[in-house]
C-alpha cells in the first residue's frame, strides 16, 4: 500500500529538519510531503539546503488549507493511506503502525491518535485548559454524532483512499480536525481512535495561545453543532 505522511509547517525552523530526519530513519520507504505553508522565518531554507521533499505555499493558508494542499497531492499521486504529521516534533513515527493497521484491515476510514485513551502510554498530556478544551468538544461531537472521540484536536491522524478523495475535494479551514471528524461520522464513516503517545513542542510557538483558548473553545463548539445540522441537511438532499 501506498502511505504518504503530510507534514504541515509554518514557521518550523527549529523542528521540521529533526521530524523529517525521525521519519527516514524510521523508514526510508515512507513517502512524505512537508507542506510550507507560507513560512516567514528559514523553515524554506532549510527545506531546499536539505533537499526534504516539500510543497512550497505562497501565502499562509492556515493548517487546514496547508493539510488539504497535501491531501490533493495524496490523491493526485494515489495514495492508499495519508497520514496527518505534525512537523514541530510532538508526535511519535513509530506509532504509525498501529494507527495504520484499523484501515487495512477496514475497521475505520479514519484513524487518530489519542493521548488520551489510554493515558498510561503518553507521558505528555498537554495543559489543563487544553485537556478541559479537548473534554468539551468531545462532549459536544458525542451530542451532535453519537461517538465519542477522546482526542478532538490531534494533528496525528490517518485515512484511507475514500477519505483522502473526500478531503481533497473539501476539507474545514477555521477549526480542521473537529470539523472534519464530525463531517466524516455524520455521513457514515467508521472513526476509531488508538493511544499514541506524544512529545512535547521543543521550539517555535504554538498556533493556539493561551489566551485564546475559551474563545476558540467556544468557536469550535458553534461551527460542530453547525456543521453537524448542515451535514445531514446535505445528505438528505
């Protein structure tokens, strides 16, 4: 099967040449693209120095127009699996095993990685605003689809060939993981999640500060309950 990792990077100068190096010596059959996404500091640089294979963006499209860049290239190129690849070191190759396996064996069109299913596996868990964010939008996604999914905002997530035609034909731009996952489970595709365990940042800056966190929460919370309605209005239609 085909497997490509697509690698969202703004701004990722201390990171995304150590995630690229973990990845091939992971494997050096593993297809990556390392979409720069508009990046204003030497993240192109190091890109071209290094020869890392890579998708260059003239302007910032934010992480869910970045993604898509990738998932339009995964189909192009036929992929069977795409996975979603953080490029600031938090998560951990040698899991993609096991987030890969529920989709060749067709349990799930879609797969996460959760610290928090088993909370054992990962020492990392993020802040608590964080982790009380992550609680809310999974109680809001069980409300608006009936599943529960523990990690809501993991970056760390793959999906097989119907997927990848699905999100590279659309795919959410403000708020990408949730509101794909709710996309995906109000029209029928099997979502499972496997714990992973996951590192913390160890340079650059987040792209969700503190400060905004209830504001985001609460964004979040409105566009899944909006999505969710607008979802199956479509597929009644």
């Amino acid at each position: 099967m085909k497997v490509l990792l697509i690698i969202p990077a703004y701004n990722e100068q201390e990171n995304i040449k150590n995630t690229v190096k973990k990845i091939e010596e992971f494997s050096n059959e593993l297809d990556y693209i390392v979409i720069n996404d508009g990046s204003t500091d030497n993240t192109e640089k190091i890109l071209q120095k290094n020869h890392i294979h890579h998708i260059k963006l003239v302007n910032n499209l934010g992480i869910g127009g970045a993604v898509q860049t990738g998932y339009k290239y995964a189909y192009e190129n036929g992929y069977d699996i795409a996975i979603q690849f953080d490029g600031d070191g938090q998560h951990d190759v040698n899991y993609i095993p096991q987030i890969c396996e529920p989709l060749i064996n067709g349990q799930a069109d879609m797969c996460i990685g959760t610290r928090y299913l088993d909370k054992s596996e990962s020492k990392f868990q993020s802040t608590f605003m964080r982790r009380l964010g992550a609680n809310i939008i999974s109680f809001f996604i069980k409300i608006c689809t009936g599943k529960k999914i523990t990690d809501p905002t993991s970056g760390f997530r793959a999906v097989n060939k119907t997927v990848i035609e699905e999100f590279a034909k659309q795919y959410p731009t403000e708020y990408p993981e949730p509101e794909s996952t709710v996309s995906l489970l109000v029209n029928g595709y099997k979502v499972q999640e496997v714990p992973v365990s996951m590192n913390e940042r160890t340079g650059g800056v987040s792209s969700i500060r503190l400060f905004k966190t209830i504001d985001y929460m609460a964004k979040v919370v409105l566009a899944i309950i909006i999505d969710s309605i607008s979802f199956r209005k479509r597929r009644k239609k």
